[in-house]
C-alpha cells in the first residue's frame, strides 16, 4: 500500500479520474444556469402577457373583397356551371410616415427585471389610385362598400385607448379584428370609403397609444417607409431586416431614423390572397437590460474543467518539487470547492452586479482554497503560491468574458503561456524515478 501510495502514475490516474468525477457536478451546474435562464424567461412572459407582450406594427393595408368566376364541371348533369368565390385584393401606400416615442419602465417579478414601455405613435401616409387592372380585376365584380383599413397588432391588449382615422379629412374609428387572415392574424380594421368611378387619392392620420415589453418593430409596407423612434432607453439593439439610416445614442437616450424603399423588400403593393407575408420584412428596437448574468455565468461554467485541470496539475507539481503528498480526498474537497464557485458566482449575480459578483465569489474561493492548503501542508509558501495561481487564473477568466470579440484569441495565448510555465518548469524531472511523498 505504501509503494502504491508513493507511485506516480497511480496517483495521475487517481486524479484524472477524481477530475471526470467533478464533471458531473460541473454539467448539473450548467443545467441549473439553464433552469434560472429558464425562470426568468417564465417571469418576462407573465408580466409581458398582462402588461403587453413585444409589438409589431404590421401596416396600414387596404383589403377589398371581390367575385371571382370559376367554371366548373358538373358531373351529375353534365354541363358546365359557374361558381362565385369570394376574394381578396390588398393594396399598401404610396407614403408612409411614423413617429414614436418610447417611454419604458423596469418592472419586477420577483427578484427579475422586465422591461415594459408605453409608446405614442404618429401614423400618417397616403393611397394613390387602387389600380385593379394589374391585378386583372374587373371594378363591377369588386365589393367597394366592404373596404377595409387594416393594422396588424399582435397584443391588443397593448391598446390603451379608442384608435380612429383621419380618412380623407373623414374620422372614422377602428373595430377590433381583421377583415381577413390573409396578411395578418391579428389587429384592428376599420371600414373607410372608396371611390370606384374617379381616380382618387387617399390621404390619412392615425395615433396609437400602445403598450408593450422587450421591443418594438415595423414592417415597410410604404413605397417609401420613413420611421423614426425615439425614447429616454439607453441601451437599444437596433435589429430585424434593416439597420436605421441614421442612429444617435447616448446617456440621455437614442433617437433613430429608417428611410425604406418597395425596392428593398420582396413584396409588391398590391397582390390578390395570401400570395405574400410581410412579417419577415419587420425590424424595429429591442430594448436591452445592460446586463445579462446568465450568458455571463454559463461563459464561466464552461472554463471549469480549464480551472480543474490547473488546481490539480498545480497541487500535482507541489507533490512532485516539494516531496509531500496530498491525499485524494483532499483533491476533492478543493475540486468541489471549485465548483461551488459557480453556484456562488449564479445566485450573487442574481442580486448585485455580475462583476462585483464575480470578484466577491473569487476572492471567496481563493481564500478557502489557499487556507485549506496553509492547514493541510502545513506551509504558508505553498499556501501564498496556490493563492497566487488562482488569483491568476481567476483574473485571466474574467479579462476573457470582459473581451466577448477577442475572448478566443486571449484564451488561446493564455492556454498557450501557462502550457510554456507547466513545460519549462518540469523540465528536468526524472520523470522515472520519481515517487511522491518525503525519501
């Protein structure tokens, strides 16, 4: 037993496997990053689904209906008849213009944060002459009685007050619903006069106090789409089809502006049925929260076999060049004190800024470690060098998760540089005739 104490390759094997042993509290670490993830997306949704959920502003579109004939073959008497099916004809401006302001506000569900705002928007455009031609539509088989005004709006429950329209000088107010599924599955239409013995064109103003969480978008269904958003947020991310033509940012807030011709989307101002979807055009603003402790914590967790693996190569090489022996199980009660670092580092997070986090549940572990070590080796050098690896260590993890665009070529250097130390300072040990423990 003794021999088997002192042999080198028992005790690398011992520690490897002690090493894939600690994986698995490490992988239940991930799961848990995942589950708290997971509890604070739950907390969003339920305040989004009473408050108003995110918003996209789909619109205006005009929607008509019209007959359309189909011959078709009777079987039964053998003639030919004609059915009558009931069709739609969409058309989008020629001009539109939207202006808003954000006002957003933090809420809490508990220990989270969720970002709901009140907007106000301006809407005002125009519809040049509905041309049915193109559309090879005859104008008598077209219900112009039945013209709707339609705006898509995905949470109406984000709608804070009666929305009318300004149509041709004419106020006309808004029903909830759609006049057909076609283009948009839910929002508010309104029934506005169109001429058919005249080419007219129609002028209109619109203001929507909306609710909602999280973002605002829009879809360009203008010939020309001028949108300009502003709010006191200073944290936007500007996403979705199209990046603004012009973006101001700053403590006070940001203000941003997008100019969008038909020419850049893949959809035509008028079109019959369900031929095309106007969603997948959408962009707008998210409103970030400046931090996300998750993303940050599941980037830790993931370097916790590099902070395994160079504890215990560190402990190894005070075996070896200081001719003691530390026993596995005491391997193990550092590797587990490693590990607790992440659910220290999680549940910190949660409640005080990751970095201040982050510093607090290190310099937590490397005083625990470093003084463990002091009592088991009886060595304040041995204990004071332990310290200084892991403050090293530590420190290099936190410069890579700071630097998100450089963080693999930091982490490779790093990698590289402690493998050149490990190389250079185990360079003239005998290798075959070493054993562990004192002569």
């Amino acid at each position: 037993m003794k021999n088997l104490k002192s042999n080198i390759y028992f005790k690398v094997g011992i520690i490897i496997f002690l090493m894939l042993i600690l994986m698995i509290p490490t992988a239940m670490v991930e799961s848990l990053i995942h589950e708290r993830e997971n509890v604070q997306a739950r907390a969003i949704e339920e305040v989004s689904s009473k408050w108003g959920k995110g918003q996209i502003i789909s619109g205006p579109f005009i929607s008509i209906p019209f007959d359309k004939y189909v011959k078709r073959f009777n079987k039964k008497d053998s003639i030919n008849e004609i059915i009558v099916l009931k069709e739609w004809a969409h058309f989008l401006p020629e001009e539109l213009k939207i202006d808003g302001n954000i006002v957003p506000e933090k809420r809490y569900r508990g220990i989270y944060e969720v970002v709901v705002y009140e907007s106000k928007l301006k809407i005002e455009g125009n519809f040049d002459n509905l041309n049915f031609k193109k559309l090879d539509i005859d104008k008598k088989d077209v219900h112009f009685d039945k013209a709707t005004i339609n705006f898509g709006i995905n949470d109406l429950k984000g709608i804070e007050k009666q929305v009318s329209i300004n149509w041709n000088n004419k106020n006309i107010s808004f029903n909830s619903g759609t006049a057909t599924k076609h283009i948009i599955s839910s929002g508010i239409n309104a029934v506005v006069p169109i001429r058919k013995d005249s080419v007219t064109n129609y002028e209109f103003t619109t203001e929507i106090d909306l609710k909602g969480s999280q973002y605002l978008y829009f879809t360009p269904v203008g010939k020309t789409t001028d949108i300009t958003i502003n709010s006191d947020w200073q944290t936007p991310s500007f996403t979705g089809m199209y990046l603004p033509d012009d973006r101001t940012v700053s403590e006070q807030g940001f203000e941003s502006k997008w100019n969008i011709l038909h020419l850049n989307r893949n959809y035509p101002q008028e079109w019959v049925g369900n031929s095309f979807e106007i969603d997948s055009s959408s962009f707008g603003t998210d409103l970030l929260l400046p931090v996300d402790n998750y993303k940050k914590s599941y980037r830790v967790a993931r370097y916790a076999i590099l902070f395994l693996v160079l504890t215990f190569v560190t402990f190894f090489f005070v075996e070896v060049m200081k001719k003691v022996f530390i026993h596995p199980i005491q391997y193990l009660l550092v590797g587990i004190a490693i590990i607790v670092f992440y659910t220290l580092l999680l549940s910190l997070s949660e409640h005080i800024k990751f970095n201040i986090a982050y510093i607090l549940a290190s310099v937590l572990t490397i005083s625990l470690v470093s003084l463990y070590t002091i009592a088991i080796l009886k060595s304040k050098q041995v204990g004071f060098l332990i310290f200084g690896i892991l403050f090293i260590m530590y420190a290099f993890i936190f410069t890579i998760i700071q630097l998100e665009d450089y963080a693999l070529l930091i982490g490779s250097i790093g990698m590289f540089t402690i493998l050149g130390i490990v190389m250079y300072y185990s360079r003239k040990i005998d290798w075959y005739n070493i054993k562990l423990g004192a002569e």
